[in-house]
C-alpha cells in the first residue's frame, strides 16, 4: 500500500463498543459480509469513512488498527474524543 495504490471500499459494521473513558472508546469492526479481515501487518492503518451531521458526503478519517494480525474476526481501534476548540 505505500505505492500510493488505492484499495477498494469495504463496508463493515461495529460490533462491540466498550467506553474506557468519557473520552476515549474500544470499537470493534467486523466486514458485513462476515468474511475474514483482510491480512495487515503492525502498524497500518485503515481510513474509516461515516456520514457525519446530516452531510450526504463521507467523511474519511485514518485509523490505526490497534487488534494484532492474527485476529481475523474483527478489527480493532481505539478511538478518542476531539473536541473542536
């Protein structure tokens, strides 16, 4: 993926969400169509993409995946909370 090559969209679901903090959140991603994740190494990250205020556009924001390789159910981040100042 550093060749500046595009990979296809994926649509995935959250399926678990736990609150560590009033700031900070676990949330896990599984693909819809219940396939494997696809193969990553440590330290890549994924952009994830939601309809934000009512905006008919997607919003793309890069992730890390925090879950190791070898968990092929789900991928896992840990989000946190930025306010606008």
């Amino acid at each position: 993926m550093s060749s500046g090559q595009q990979t296809p969209s994926h649509i995935g679901k959250i399926n678990y969400r736990k609150n560590l903090t009033p700031d900070l959140a676990i949330f896990r991603m599984q693909p819809s169509d219940r396939r494997s994740v696809p193969d990553f190494k440590a330290g890549q990250f994924v952009a994830l993409g939601l309809k934000l205020d009512g905006n008919h556009s997607i919003t793309h924001r890069p992730f890390s995946i925090s879950s190791p390789p070898e968990e092929k159910r789900y991928f896992e981040f840990y989000i946190s909370l930025h306010q606008n100042m």
